[in-house]
C-alpha cells in the first residue's frame, strides 16, 4: 500500500484498512502449540512442494 500512496495512486481517495489485527496472543502459547503450529507448516510446506514437482 505504501507504493501506492508513494506513486500517487491513492490521492484523495478514502481507504478502509480493517483488521487491525496484533500478534500479541502468540505471546501466550505453550512449547507444545509451537511445536504443532511448526508440524502443521511443515506438513503443509512438504505437500505444497510434492505437488509442484509432480
């Protein structure tokens, strides 16, 4: 978006940015969901590249 606003694409225009969205409550998981989340990633990584070397 900055490029946007940077190039003038955005000039004058109104803009809804919603989300606002912080990472804060990752701050509160336990080794173990880590470690899930990091099989999950993995798994989902290793079934993406199978899929692209097919």
């Amino acid at each position: 978006m900055a490029t946007m606003f940077r190039d003038g694409l955005l000039k004058g225009k109104r803009i809804l940015v919603t989300g606002g969205g912080n990472f804060s409550r990752l701050s509160k998981l336990s080794d173990e969901e880590w470690n899930d989340m990091r099989e999950m990633i993995r798994s989902a990584n290793d079934k993406d590249k199978a899929q692209r070397s097919v």
